[in-house]
C-alpha cells in the first residue's frame, strides 16, 4: 500500500519536479492545475497528503482548506506559500494545515517533510496497515505454564477496562513490550494509536518535547509548533517503557496528566485534554528506586493501579519446548531452511537445562542462530551458544554428590522429531532409586556413569580429550568406559 498524495499547483515546473521526487520514492502522485478539478476528484478518489499551493488561478489555497479538511478530516494539508509569505503560512496553520514550504524549496526538504508526516502523524492508511501489522505479528503469547494461563486473563481484564492504567514488570526479554501491544489490540482502542516511548532512550528535555509537543519558539530550534505523542495518541494507548528510567521532572509533568488528563505542550499556556490509556514497563525494582530517592511514590502509585507480573523464563521451563518450537517454525521460513525439522535429543536437554537471563528474547536468538547455522536436519548443540553448556545449572559432575541436583524437564514428546528417549531421565532424579522393585545396583551404577560420560561429551562437542580433563580421567580410562557402554565410535 503506498502513500496517496496530491499536488495543486498551476506551476508546470513544480508540478513536474515533485511529482518525479515523490514518484522515486515510490508514493502514488495525482497533479492538479486548479481547485475545481482537484476537489472533484479528492471528493471521489481522497489522498493522504495534499500539497496545496496558495495562488490558484481559480481559487485561493486558504478558502480551499477548509473544504479539504471537511471531506477528509485526517488527510494532511501542506500548503506552498510565497517566499517570506509568514502571515499567510500563519493563517494557514490555523485553518488546519499541518505544516507550510515556503517557496522556494528543495526536494529534499520535501521528501523529508512527508517521511516526517508519514512517521509521527500516522497517515490513516498507513497507520491502518501498520496496525494490522503488528497484530497479526505481535497476537501470540505462547505458553501454557500456570503462570501464563493467569498472564492472558490479566491481559483480557486489563483490555476490558481501558482507562485503567496498567504497570507490567518483568525482567528483561520476557514480553513487556508483547504483553503492553496485546492489551491494547485487544481493547476499544484498538483501532486507534499504540505509542511506545523508551524512557531510557531519550534525555530529559527531549523527551519532555516528545510527550508533550512544544509550541513555537519554545526553545531555539523549535521554528513550528509540534504535536506531542501524549496527543497523538489520543484515543488510543501511551506504552512507557523503563519506566524506573524517568527524570525527576518529567515525573511531575506525567503525574499531572494521570491525574488530570491535561498538560500543555512546552512553552505553551493553554492546556489540552487528551483521553490516553497508559501502560508503563519496567524491570527495574521500582520499590528500591523510590526509597533511594529517584521515583516519586506519588507517580508509583499512580502508574500501578493494575500491575501485571511476568515471570522470567526460568520460572517456567516447561514452556521452552513450546517456545522453541514456535521460533524454530518462524525462522526456517524466514530463513528457507525449512529442511531442519527439529531438535536433537541432546540439544533440547541443553535448552532446558539454561537459565536464560535475557529470558525469551534470549531463547528466540537462540534459535535464530542456530536456524543460520545448522547444516543438517535437526539443530544439535554444536550450533547452541557456549552459555547453554557452561550454566549447566551448576552439574559438577567431579563430586558425585552434586549430581541429584540436576533435574531438568523432561523433553517433551509431542513433536515427532524429537525422539522419545528413557534416557533422558538423569541420575537419582528420583528419590532413594534403591527402593524400586526392579532396582539393580550395578545396573545403576552403569547408567549414571554413561549418563555422565554423555552429557559431558554434549557439553565438550564430543571432545574426548577435553572430556577426559572434566571428567579427571586419562583418556585411556575414559576410553574404556567409551567401550564399556557400547560408546565407541572409532
Ligand atoms: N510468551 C511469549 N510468546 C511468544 N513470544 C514471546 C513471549 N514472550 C516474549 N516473546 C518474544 O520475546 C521477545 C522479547 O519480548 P519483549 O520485547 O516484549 O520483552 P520485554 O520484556 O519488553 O524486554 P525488555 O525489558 O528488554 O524491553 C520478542 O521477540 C517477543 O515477541
Ligand atoms: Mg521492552
């Protein structure tokens, strides 16, 4: 879908140069010589982006507006005025036009203007699609731990009630940002604005120009009057991530919109009111930050009235598989590697046995990784990262009482490429095994040895050498073993 403009000048020449420009650039461009034509065929066809010269041989830009704006209240207005023609630009800015070039302009400065229009004042079309977008990337959150369960009825809650302010916490990398996009797509607002700011990202005063729009000449380089996201997102959802992040004046300006839904933009006196739902995000200990003294306890309790708590991946391992899975399926496509069918057996273990600190972006870039790497048909742990193997939830194996602590999930058996495999249960998972009916002491001792002797061959890449040094045996003793367990591949 592109970009509708329309251009009415009587000039050829301008005519002919932005149409060429805006056409490079890939935008559909109709050109009109004269109002009475152009309003005949905006009334039937419409356009995202009129650029509308003052001086019409029918018609004057400035009377045209109001009708323009009147067909199509959100189709843009950048009206073309005479070089030094400020009372008019003035004029037009008033009537409604979102912003002026005057005469004479480069190219440039045109496509500029309409890259500015297209990203900050969301074009009806565009925005649309984007939206579509993101919903169709962003309408999953996969997991079927409790804790997800309970997760998707928060969202539905929170969704249902869209003026409740919404704080998510979770630490990095578990769907903040999903969660946040989830709730608005799924409320009556979703058809209006999702706005993601990152508190972190911009400094203190830009920041505050950002949110709340300034007015002309409130500061040096402010030459136009700018519209805030508080107020273009009107309607629709203000997303504040890293929150914990916000200086401590910016603290007092959002405190007074939570409260009062007005603000003014910077350098402004009149205050506007705007009906914005806003989701905050943080990872940070926000109860630490305000006993230390940097987060207003007035602004916390604002921001939480219905929290949302996400629980990092390591809390929830039996979602990893599923997860797996899921980014496996998205990146063999993205990547036309759609040969790999799965994992092998001694690549899942590693992946749940990992306690993943970036938490699911970290296990989605696992995948990813891996998908370009792998050269076969199943991802094997050559191709996983060194973390997986080094974080082995601290398995050590040189004292033998620290094996039980090694107790990871069961690979999960839906998928059919991954091989259901007895052996997957380690060594004295269960209680006291000697009180088994069938248990056999040497038989045990046997599988807990291979056991071993495997997953240190996994965690090496099959070294022998390098496996021989962990395991504090000579490589002819581990050797033997290799033997004695029908392991000897050479
Ligand atoms: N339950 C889930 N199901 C599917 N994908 C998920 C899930 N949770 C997170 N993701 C994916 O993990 C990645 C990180 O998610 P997101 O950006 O929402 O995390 P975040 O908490 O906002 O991280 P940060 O604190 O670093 O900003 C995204 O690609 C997201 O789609
Ligand atoms: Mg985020």
């Amino acid at each position: 879908m592109s970009v509708k403009i329309a251009i009415v000048d009587d000039e050829e020449m301008i005519q002919w140069t932005l149409k060429e420009a805006m056409e490079s650039e890939g935008y559909k461009v109709e050109t009109f010589d004269n109002g009475k034509d152009f309003l005949t065929y905006f009334k039937e066809y419409g356009a995202d982006i009129v650029f509308l010269d003052i001086q019409l041989p029918d018609s004057n830009g400035l009377e045209l507006l109001p009708e323009i704006i009147h067909i199509d209240p959100e189709s843009i207005v950048v009206v073309m005025t005479a070089f030094g023609d400020v009372e008019t630009a003035v004029t037009a800015m008033k009537k409604g036009a979102y912003d002026y070039l005057a005469k004479p302009y480069s190219i440039e400065e045109v496509n500029l203007l309409i890259k500015k229009i297209i990203q900050t004042n969301l074009v009806k079309s565009q925005l649309q699609h984007y939206q579509e977008k993101l919903e169709s990337h962003f309408s999953h959150i996969l997991g079927e731990n409790y804790s997800i369960k309970l997760l998707r009825e928060h969202i539905a809650m929170a969704a249902k009630s869209d003026h409740t302010t919404v704080l998510i916490r979770g630490e990095s990398g578990t769907g903040k940002e999903l969660v946040a996009r989830q709730i608005h797509f799924q409320s009556a607002r979703a058809d209006k604005p999702f706005i993601d700011v990152n508190a972190a990202a911009v400094s203190g005063t830009l920041l505050e120009s950002e949110l709340f729009g300034h007015e002309k000449g409130a500061f040096t380089d402010a030459q136009k009057q700018k519209k805030g996201l508080f107020e273009l997102a009107n309607g629709g959802t203000l997303f504040l991530d890293e929150i914990g992040d916000l200086d401590a004046s910016l603290q007092v300006k959002l405190l007074r919109v939570l409260q009062e839904r007005k603000f003014r933009r910077v350098g402004g006196t009149t205050d506007i009111h705007v009906d914005v739902r806003i989701i905050s995000a943080t990872n940070a200990n926000l109860e630490e930050k305000m006993q230390e003294g940097s987060l207003r306890k007035d602004l916390f309790y604002r921001l939480n009235v219905f929290t949302i708590n996400i629980a990092p991946l390591r809390e929830r391992k039996d979602d990893i598989v599923l997860l797996a899975k899921s980014f496996l399926d998205e990146y063999r496509k993205e990547f036309s590697k759609e040969n790999i069918t799965g994992f092998s057996e001694e690549a899942l273990t590693l992946m749940q046995c990992y306690d993943y600190p970036g938490n699911v972006r970290e296990l989605r870039n696992i995948i990813e990784r891996a998908v370009l790497l792998e050269t076969t048909n199943l991802i094997r742990p050559a191709n996983l990262p060194d973390e997986l193997r080094k974080n082995n939830n601290s398995i050590e194996f040189k004292g033998s009482q620290k094996v039980e602590q090694f107790t990871p999930v069961k690979a999960q058996p839906s998928d059919n490429s991954i091989k259901k495999e007895e052996d997957v249960t380690i060594p004295f998972a269960d209680d006291k095994p000697w009180h088994r009916k069938d248990f056999n002491f040497k038989e045990y001792i046997d599988s807990v040895e291979k056991k071993i002797i495997e997953e240190v061959l996994v965690e090496t890449g099959g070294k022998k050498t390098k496996a021989a040094e962990i395991l504090g045996l000579s490589r002819f003793a581990l050797r033997h073993q290799l033997k004695k367990h029908g392991m000897d591949s050479e």
